[in-house]
C-alpha cells in the first residue's frame, strides 16, 4: 500500500507510525512544507498523563524526556523525534515541498528533495492541512515559578505557561502563540487526530 500523508503537524508522524504498525510493508511519502520537520515551531506541549504514544514510535527526545514529575514536553523537539524514527522505519519524508493540488489518487507537488517536482500516485492520501482556527493563546516559557492557572512542568525544568492575555511578562526565555481551543488538551487531541485519520484509512 502507497500512502501520502499530507502536513507539519504532530498528527502526521503519529498517523504514519500507526500506518506502519498495521503493515510494516506499507510505503509511507510525508510532504511537509517545512525545510525541517521540528526542532522550531512551538506549540502546546502540555499533557496530563505521559506517555501519550507507543514508547517505540519516538527517538530520543534527550533532556527533554518527561518523567514521573513532568507535566510537558518540548514541542518541536517531540515532532522531530518522531520524524526521525519514521523515516528509520522505512518512511519516505519530502520536505520543503509544497503540494500544489490533488486529483484524484495523484499529488502534484513541487519542492526541495531527491524529487524536486512532479506527480506521485498514491492509493490513499491524508491530508492534515487546515487553516489553523480558533482563539489567540500567547505562551511563553520560563523558570519562574508561573502566576498562572495553564501551565507545564518540561523534564529540564523549564516552565511553559499560557494564557488569552497578551501581556504574560518580559522574564521568558521564549515567546509563543498559538490558535486553538485549549493548550492542556491541544497535544493529546493532535496525537488522537493522527491515530484516528490512520484508524479510518484503515477501514477503508
């Protein structure tokens, strides 16, 4: 089976690992239209229960691995740990590469890679890309103790806190924003997301 999964996302890698565990022999083509999947680009790491995927389908995540007492993660570096052991699984990643249009079962793309341009055929496509939508979270992260009821504690102790107010403080080492419904649940519902689009492919 041919499989294009479409976007940046957390959703994408955690979808073609699925992908992968029903059928090892299943040929996996990422397009992500970043020049590198991860490593920049945060969004909400936060979750309530760790771990949120099959301990298998992550690479080394360094100091960022949470532990009993973490309540976060690294968003970006998660991303790119579980990039990294898709494409060691046999996953094919075209990155800097931008789909142009869909017709039918064949992707028309153009881009960086061993295949710059051209037209691949597919017999499923998932398409992760969306406008993002929803209200404006500012975020930020820090190592001070937060006055603010979102929050997560990352492994190397470095706090991500979130809030709908712009104004969350200058003594951050990093700024963020994000679109969305709610950080605490932004991680898990994109894990969800990625297990579900491969659950229905599957069905098909």
């Amino acid at each position: 089976m041919k499989i294009a999964i479409i976007g940046s996302g957390i959703e994408v890698f955690v979808c073609g690992h699925r992908l992968l565990d029903a059928d090892p022999n299943s040929e996996i083509h990422v397009f992500d239209e970043k020049a590198e999947s991860g490593m920049y680009g945060e969004e909400p790491g936060i979750f309530s229960a760790w771990p949120i995927i099959p301990i298998k389908w992550s690479g080394n995540l360094f100091n960022q691995q949470p532990h009993d007492k973490s309540t976060a993660v690294r968003y970006s570096w998660f991303v790119k740990s579980l990039s990294i052991s898709l494409a060691e699984r046999g996953a094919n990643l075209h990155l800097k590469s931008i789909v142009k249009n869909i017709e039918e079962d064949k992707i028309n793309f153009y881009g960086a890679g061993y295949l710059g341009a051209g037209q691949m055929k597919f017999d499923k496509i998932i398409d992760f890309r969306d406008e993002k939508s929803g209200k404006v979270w500012h975020g930020g992260v820090t190592i001070s103790k937060p006055n603010m009821e979102i929050f997560g504690i990352r492994s190397d102790q470095t706090i991500e806190i979130w809030s709908r107010n712009a104004n969350i403080g200058d003594n951050l080492i990093q700024k963020m924003e994000w679109r969305g419904k709610d950080p605490r649940t932004a991680l898990i519902n994109r894990v969800t997301a990625g297990i579900n689009a491969a659950e229905s492919s599957l069905s098909e």
